[in-house]
C-alpha cells in the first residue's frame, strides 16, 4: 500500500522531533531533492546534527533523505561515506571502534496509515493484560523477546490458545505511541504457532487499534529478521527507510 502525502509529513516531523532536528528538516530536504539540479546521493547533503553528548551515533535514511547525529567526530569520519555504506551496522561500528562502539544493529523501517482487516477463521480469545503478555516472552527465545521488547510497548494483544484450560498465549501483537503521532509496533509469536498466520492475525488487531486512535504505524524490523520483514510487507506496509546506530562506551 502507499501512504498519503500528509502521513509522509506526520512521519518525517516524529523522526525530526526524534533525532532533535527541526521539525521541517527532512520536509525541506525532500523538496530540494526534487529540483533537477539536486544529486540524491551526494553526501555532502545529509542533513547532520552535532551532539558532542550523545551516547549514539544515529544514522537515518527516510523517504529518500539521509540525516546523521552524533560528536562532531563521528560527523567528520562519517563525512564523504554514502549512505548505503552507514546504513550498515558494521560500517558505523567501524568508525566508532576507537569510542567503544557496540550494540543496536540497523533495522529497515516500515509504515503505513491504513491496512486490510485480517478475519480470524474462528472465535479467539484477545487478552490486553501484562500477565498473558509476560508469559508469552517466557515460551519465546530471548534474542526475538529483546527484539520485540514487548513490555515497552503499552497496548498489547494477546491471543490465548482456543483449545487449552487454562488459556495459555500463543501470539501478541502491540504497540505505543512514539513521539505522540505514531504507534510503534512490535509483535512476538510462540514458536510452535510460527509461520500459521496467527503473528499476522496479531498484528493486525494491534494495528487496527493503534488507526482508530489516530496513529501512523510504524515497524521496525532488524535487517536480517526476515520473518519480521516479511510480515511487514505481507501485512501491507509501505518501505521507509533504515535506521542504523550504535551506542558509545
């Protein structure tokens, strides 16, 4: 699915209100990309932000317009690299090593203001409490547990296996709201209900909740999660961007 124009500009102001940038920063930067004289991947066009106290260094690329925060050192290493080179969790680990650069990964993102409702093919049971949720991080590896990190994610939906007493969780889709305009999403599945279409069924109640309150969605998946990649897109979000960064000793 596409977006529409006006949810393009709610999702760029949320990442420029995120990275500290003006809010018309990645808006602007659109817009002189579409003049005939403007090079998309010339480098010396990304928008940067100095932050010599940062404990990150945060590479973006949305809608075609790359941004970069960090000390003004990573800015100068980082300076003539195209941005398909930072968006890779490696390169920025490369420029940092020498900071004790670790962690994060880079993640592909993903969005949508609207999306096909998904029809379960029997009654099931929804739960929106924490203890059904928790459980369900218990059943789950804890590398997907970290990935999803259900617990930070305030609206969560549960659905309880329809055939076991006491009920037990077999699928949670959620979300929270991420700088007051959109709902960051985040699903997590019991491995033996993988790839039978329950995750998707989740997700989209999740979704379905976060557009009635008036949210943009937004997915994050790691790069290399390719069951979260492709729930995404089967699911009918558009592709936004990458999101690379690394945290500082």
């Amino acid at each position: 699915m596409t977006l529409e124009p006006t949810s393009a500009a709610i999702i760029q102001l949320a990442w420029a209100r995120h990275l500290g940038l003006d809010d018309d920063a990645f808006a602007t930067e659109a817009a002189r990309l579409t003049t005939p004289e403007a090079d998309p991947g010339d480098p010396t066009r990304r928008i940067i932000r100095v932050d010599d106290s940062a404990r990150a260094v945060t590479f973006l690329r949305l809608f075609g317009v790359s941004a970069l925060v960090g000390p003004q050192w990573a800015l100068d290493a980082a300076a003539g690299i195209p941005d398909t080179e930072l968006a890779q969790h490696v390169t920025l680990l490369t420029l940092t090593r020498s900071h004790g650069g670790h962690g994060l990964g880079s993640s592909a993102l993903f969005f949508a203001d609207d999306l096909p409702l998904q029809q379960p093919s029997e009654d099931l049971t929804v739960s929106q409490g924490n203890p059904e949720a928790i459980s369900l991080e218990a059943l789950c590896p804890p590398d997907d547990v970290n990935e999803v990190r259900l617990q930070s994610l305030e609206h969560r939906f549960t659905i309880m296996h329809p055939d076991q007493d006491p009920p037990t969780p077999v699928a949670c889709g959620a979300y929270s709201e991420w700088e007051g305009i959109l709902a960051n999403m985040g699903v997590l599945v019991a491995p033996p209900w993988r790839r039978r279409g329950i995750g998707t069924l989740a997700a989209s109640i999740a979704a379905h909740e976060a557009l009635a309150a008036g949210l943009t969605l937004q997915w994050k998946a790691d790069v290399s999660n390719t069951g979260a990649l492709a729930m995404a897109r089967s699911l009918g979000f558009a592709t936004g961007g990458l999101h690379a960064s690394v945290l500082l000793g």
